[in-house]
C-alpha cells in the first residue's frame, strides 16, 4: 500500500513524456498479450496465485523499477566509457605536451661547424 501510495504521489513529478509513453513497448506478439489477458482474468484455484492476484497493482511499479534500473546500468556504462576517453585524451595532451618542451629546448638556429 504504501509503495502505491507513494507512486500515486511520483505521478505528479513525471514529465510528459513519461506521462504518454511511461514504459518500453511489448517485446510479445499481440496472441501472446491475449494469452496473458486471458490467464490474468481466470480465477486462480491455487493458493498462490490467489495470493498473486493482490500484487497485479505493483506490475506497474515493478515496470517503473525495471527500467529505471536499465537506465542506471546504461549510464553507468556511458560514464565508464567516458572516463576511459577522458583518459586517454590525457594521455595524448601529456604526450603533446612533453613534445612540446622537447622542442623547445632544442635551438632553433643550428650553426653547422
């Protein structure tokens, strides 16, 4: 109740974008979200999935979770992408840089003997 509570409160905070398209798009073909309707819609006559049908209100958050945990992982991926690029262009500025002292102690006139 009170992970809904608090999602109903996040609602406000989304943009628009979220608010249109909140999630992915279904990787299943339309018979098997039809299949899914369907096996949502039976009566469970097991005790857990009696149990289960309390939670189909958290498939949304669960959705939410999910892609926010993608979007963590993908950013993390970037910024490690990032921080490699960022190193190596450290490293080829270091590099200029040396050559850049380098030539400059070197005399630019040299008089042959």
């Amino acid at each position: 109740q009170r992970i809904l509570r608090l999602a109903e409160m996040c609602r406000r905070l989304e943009t628009e974008e979220e608010k249109v398209l909140p999630f992915y798009p279904s990787s299943l073909a339309e018979w098997e979200q039809e299949k899914a309707r369907r096996v949502l819609e039976e009566t469970a006559s097991e005790p857990l999935a009696r149990v289960m049908k309390d939670y189909v209100g958290l498939e949304r958050f669960w959705q939410r979770f999910n892609k926010a945990k993608l979007e963590e992982k993908g950013m993390e991926r970037a910024r490690a992408a990032l921080a490699d690029r960022n190193q190596d262009l450290r490293r080829l500025l270091q590099q200029y840089l040396a050559g850049a002292a380098v030539n400059q102690k070197v005399p630019k006139d040299l008089h042959p003997l």
